[in-house]
C-alpha cells in the first residue's frame, strides 16, 4: 500500500516509566493499512509495553498515539478496541467450554425474543461467526462444538475473526505461532496474509525470526525500550536483525 | 505418563468405543437413576410383594423428598458453572426456615395468617439476600477462594440460625404456612408445584438469558470473559445471591412441610446439593453443567433416601448410597475425559 495513505496507527514520542525504568523511550512508530510490522527484540525490549500501551492497558508516561491520523487517548482496554484495536492475548481470551457463535460474541451477544423474555440467538450468533471464519478462509464441520475441540489454528481463526467482525483496522499479535505445530502456523500464516489483503494493519509479535521474514513487511527492532532499527524485509536478512536486537553493530 | 499411554490407546481403538463412552458419560446420571429404580422395584416386589415405582404415594413422596436438593442444587449449579462453590447453601436454608418461623408468629395477631406468610417469606428472603451478598462480593472483589469465604459463611450462617432461634426449633401455627408445605392441588403437592416454577425460572436463566450465558463464559475463562467487557464482578455476586435465595426458598418450605422453623433443616443439603450437581454431570472446574442435569442427579439423591425408607433399611445406608453414587459418576466423568482425549488445555 502507498505512502500516501493515513498511517492506521501512529505514534510520536511514546515513552512508558515505571519508576525509574524506562520501558520505553520516545518511541515512533507507524502502521500503514494492508501491512504487517513485526516486532522484534529481547525479552524486556519493550515490546509488550509498546503493545499494552497502544491497546489501552497502559497509559503512556509521555507522547502521542494517533489513529487514523487523529490523536487518541484510551480509556481501557474496552475503549482501545472500541477505537478499532484489538490484541489477539497468548492465551486467546477464547472460553473453552463455549462455541464458536458465544466466543465471537462473548460480550456482545445477538438476542432474540421468546414471546416476552429475551433469548440469546445461539443459531445467529453460530451463522454469523461461520461467516466471520469464512472470511479468513476457515470453514469447519460443524459449529456446536465447544472451542476446545478445535486445533490451534482455528483457535487463533476464531479470535480473529471475532476482532475483524467488530470492525477492527488494527490487530496486534503476541506470539500467534508459539505453541502450535509446523501446519498450524502455517495457517495462522495464511490467516495474517489473509488480513494484509483485506488492508488490515497488523502488528506481529514473535521470537521466530522465520515467521518473520516469511509474513512481515516491515521489521521493527527494540532494544532497551528504544528504537534500535527498522528494515524492510526484502532489503535484510536474518543476521542484521539479530545484530539490531542485541546491539553489537553501532550501524543502526 | 500413564494418562497419555491410556489417551493413545483409545485413539488407536477408533471412535467407535469413544462415542460408546461419551453417550454413557452423557447419559449416565439417567442410567444411575434407572439402574436404581428398577432395583428398588426388584427389591420390593421380592421382599414385600408390591410395586415400588407404580405407586402414586411413592412417587408423590419421592417428588416431595426431592425438593430440598433440587432447590439447593439449582442455586449451587449456579455457582459451580461460574468456577465457584456455595458451602454455606445448608444453613441458610436454616436461618430462612427460622426467620420465617419467627416472622410468621410475631406477625400473626396483626396481619392475619395470610399476611404474616407475605411478610414471613418476604423477610426470610431479604435475610438471605445478605450471605449471598456477601460471598459474591468476597469471592468477586476480593478475590477470596469460594471454598473458604463459603466456608466461613457457613459458620456464619450456622452461628446466627442457632442463635435467632435460641438454640432449638421454632414451631409455628398458620394455616397458610402449612398449607403451602402439605396441601396439594390436583393432587400434586404443593411443595412440588412451587419448586417446578422455580426451576422453570432457573433453566430459562441458564439456558437463555445473558445472565447464563455469562455464568458459563466466567467458567470457562474468567479472564476472557472480563476482556470482553462483561461486569463478571456484578454477575458473580448476582449467582451467590441467587443460591442463597433457593436455599432460603427451601427453608421456607421446611417450615411450611414441618410446622416448624429448624436451624438444622438444610444441614444434610450441603452435600447433597453438590452430589446432585457433580451427578448430573457438572465439573467441578467450572464451565459446565445444566439444570436437567441437576434434577435428576436431585432425583437419584431422593429415590435413594425415600427408597431405603420405604424398604426398611437402616437410614445411615442411604450416605453410603448416595456416596458411592458421587464416586462412581465422576469416575465415569474422568474416565471418558482420558479416553475421549476431548481434554484441557494441555491436550
């Protein structure tokens, strides 16, 4: 996508101190529609204060984060993706034991009506979320099974179609491939090229150099809460990458 | 180790036995209930020469006895489905059944016994209305395990019931009350009639309502749940305050059915609220669980204690009974679990 398109997610100046650890420091950053910006560094780099911040559960010390080119303060999390960003968590945020239509839907169920009482639509609900899978070219058996029944991923298919079905323009990922088989990221692959293409932003969080290369654009290199680089990825390779993350090369 | 030798063997034995297993762990609080009564009716028909099941007497009394655990156990699969557990459902079963015995003959001179039963059952309930306030609020807020805050809401409970009552029962006369504990309309008691409506309520919650849709959401991934924006704070004390509510429900049936507002009524109930969960096929993980289920796991809890009484055997069996039933039914639960390999998070 262009240059000229409105960054989705912008941000100028960022800083976060927790007492006198400075997690991260005037940190700018910038997300086109259709690209996908992978995260690097080491533990303790600052990535995952940078996400918390932009997903609204932290507020940043210092700086600005602008969407759509307007500039945003969140409220919580709630208000983050409200604002049309959403975190797909490790851990999936996906209740177990519910099916695809309730965890799609978690929090904002369809109702219907029985004579006068209110009724949650599960059948609705189910369609609705097939569809929404259905987009990112996930189509499963049957849908009345609870999640758990799933593999992995279409675990991570059904938290993300429950972000792009409320209309999200930005989805960062920690960590999607970690603790999947070779298949299953792969998929999880085909479901990140799948959101480029639809011109979704996405943030992508990993320690897997592969991955990487194989799905980003653009990789962003934290080291001690500061910016140490950003290449884009036909113009780099694996090894400058690992230089960037633990700073040997002063070329940054 | 074991567990995984045990999982891929029923993998390489096809699906055939699995969905053979899952049918039986699905449907075995019905097998249990089935089992046992045809039982009961081979025992009676040998011993005593009648029908145990092809009496209206015996299932009317069946019914009665099973009202207790099921109005417990509604409240209670409540909370379990959330994650939780409510020890203290007994003996605030006790203290309704006493506020309501107090209330009814304080007020009887003044409001006529129709009105002293209104205010009895208004007060017993708005007195309830405070244990369970405060578990939801201590388990919810606070963060306090359900085992222990229940726990010692139990003590709670306990201590104010005995006390209120000054240590012994309270016997009550209002025609209305005991009426609404032994009358019968068309035939079915009444006691009955009212936990019936009761359950309607509590399925109709479960199975259809946001509130329900919740409660499994809580269970299933708290967390996840709170992401979601849902006020799981406010929903998890809504359920400790419904359980105690068809505790105190059950307590004024007590005092209704006996004449009498008893401390001690709810105190066999605890257990039996749960068993009637844990066999109808709940997890006690949370997640899981359904108001048919309870009922006839409530059900089986009654055949068992109406049965034994009705055969003549020393009533102290029917805690074995109703024990080894708990045990059998979660072994059947785990072991369809292993086999089926449906399993948890660590596959």
């Amino acid at each position: 996508m262009g240059d000229t398109a409105e960054p989705l997610l912008e941000t100028r100046g960022l800083s976060k101190r927790f007492g006198g650890v400075h997690a991260l420091e005037r940190f700018d950053f910038q997300l086109a529609p259709g690209e996908v910006v992978a995260l690097a560094g080491d533990n303790g780099a600052g990535k995952s204060t940078f996400t918390k911040i932009v997903s609204g559960v932290y507020l940043p010390s210092d700086g600005e984060i602008l969407v759509g080119g307007r500039p945003v303060t969140f409220d919580g999390p709630q208000d983050a993706r409200r604002q049309g960003i959403e975190t797909i968590y490790q851990d999936l945020a996906l209740a177990d034991n519910l099916d695809i239509g309730a965890n799609v839907f978690l929090g904002r169920e369809l109702m219907t009506r029985f004579l006068f009482l209110p009724r949650v639509d599960r059948r609705r609900m189910r369609e609705e979320a097939a569809g929404a899978l259905a987009v990112l070219d996930v189509h499963l058996d049957r849908l009345d099974r609870p999640v758990r029944a799933l593999s992995g991923g279409q675990r991570q298919a059904v938290a993300i179609g429950r972000a792009i079905h409320f209309d999200a323009r930005v989805i960062i990922m920690d960590e999607p491939t970690a603790a999947l088989g070779v298949p299953e990221q792969r998929k999880v692959m085909d479901l990140i090229r799948n959101l480029r293409a639809k011109g979704l932003g996405v943030i992508f969080i990993s320690h897997n150099l592969a991955d990487m290369f194989a799905v980003s654009d653009r990789i962003v290199v934290l080291r001690r809460g500061q910016l140490a680089g950003e290449r884009r990825v036909g113009d780099t390779e694996p090894e400058e990458i690992v230089r960037l993350m633990v700073g040997r090369d002063g070329a940054a | 180790m074991s567990a995984t030798g045990i999982a891929s063997a029923g993998r390489a034995q096809g699906s055939g036995r699995r969905n053979l297993l899952a049918t039986v762990a699905s449907l075995r609080a019905w097998l249990f209930l089935i089992v046992l009564l045809v039982t009961f009716e081979i025992w009676s028909q040998v011993a005593y020469g009648v029908s145990f099941i092809a009496s209206g007497a015996n299932i009317r009394s069946i019914a009665v006895f099973a009202v207790a655990p099921v109005l417990l156990g509604l409240g209670q699969t409540l909370v379990i489905i959330s994650g939780g557990i409510d020890l203290s459902v007994g003996f605030t079963m006790g203290l309704a059944s006493v506020i309501a015995a107090l209330v009814v003959n304080a007020t009887g001179n003044a409001l006529g016994d129709g009105g002293a039963l209104v205010a009895a059952i208004v007060a017993a309930l708005a007195v309830c209305l405070v244990p369970g306030w405060v578990n939801g609020q201590i388990v919810a807020r606070l963060k306090v395990p359900p085992f222990i805050c229940t726990l010692g809401m139990y003590g709670v409970t306990r201590g104010a019931a005995y006390i209120i009552a000054n240590g012994t029962t309270v016997p009550v006369s209002n025609s209305w009350l005991t009426t609404l504990g032994n009358g019968r309309i068309a035939g079915f008691p009444i006691v009955v009639l009212v936990t019936l409506l009761i359950v309607l309520a509590v399925h109709y919650l479960l199975a259809e309502s946001l509130t329900g849709q919740y409660t499994y959401a809580i269970g299933g991934n708290s967390q996840a749940t709170l992401r979601a924006g849902v006020d799981v704070r406010k929903l998890t004390t809504r359920l400790y305050i419904l359980s105690a509510l068809t505790a105190g429900i059950g307590g004024i049936l007590y005092t209704g059915r006996f004449a009498a507002g008893a401390p001690q009524a709810g105190e066999p109930l605890l257990l039996d609220s749960i068993a009637a969960v844990v066999i109808g096929g709940a997890s006690l993980f949370g997640g899981s669980g359904t108001v048919s289920g309870t009922i006839i796991g409530a059900l089986i809890i009654a055949v068992i204690q109406y049965g034994l009484v009705f055969l003549d055997v020393e009533p102290f069996w029917q805690f074995i009974a109703v024990g080894l039933v708990i045990i059998v039914s979660v072994l059947v639960d785990q072991s369809q679990k292993r086999i089926g390999g449906g399993g948890r998070a660590d596959g």
